[in-house]
C-alpha cells in the first residue's frame, strides 16, 4: 500500500473535519445555497450518500473490465468511504425513528 496516498487521505480527512466544524459563512449569498429546514439538510446528506456509492460503483465495473491506470486500492477506498457514509445515513435513520417512537409514547 502507497503511504504517500493514505497520507493524502488522512490530510483530507483532516480538512473536510475542520470545513464542517468550522462556522458557517456570514456572508448571505452564501448560505443562500445551503439547505435551511432540516428535512433540506437530510435530504442533500442522502443525496451525498446515494453519489457516493454511485461513484464507487462505477469504479468497482470499470476495474472489472479492466480499465487501465485504475489501482484496487483506489476502489476499495471507495468502497469503503460509500459504506462509511451509508452506515452513518443509517444511524441518523435509526436514532430519528427512536425519537419518533419515544414521541409517540409521550402522547399516548
């Protein structure tokens, strides 16, 4: 394994963790682009997920046939970034179901 490339990754990693701490803009034209309900938010983080595993797809069938200058390293990262993504999406399904659930209860 190249350690060049999981230091890269573990670099980007590092980045795209400060960019979602990080405050959101004030400029207004800015955060125009962004979702603004939460039903927004889980729907452009599913959209994320769905890409994800689209990407990573692809790349599963374009080394399956061969393509040339394609690592199997680089697919099974994707791979596994897709079902990292995945397995959070669920989570955050699991947890909203249980929080309905407990409404539920609290009203009956």
């Amino acid at each position: 394994m190249n350690v060049q490339r999981m230091q890269d990754l573990v670099s980007q990693m590092r980045a795209l963790a400060a960019e979602a701490s990080a405050k959101p803009p004030a400029d207004p034209s800015a955060t125009a682009a962004a979702p603004s309900s939460f039903a927004g938010s889980l729907q452009a983080a599913l959209a994320g997920v769905n890409q994800q595993m689209g990407h990573a797809d692809a790349l599963q069938q374009a080394f399956a046939s061969g393509q040339p200058g394609l690592s199997l390293s680089d697919v099974m990262l994707a791979g596994q970034k897709a079902s990292l993504s995945f397995q959070a999406a669920l989570q955050v399904r699991n947890k909203l179901v249980s929080a309905y659930q407990d409404i539920m209860n609290i009203q009956a």
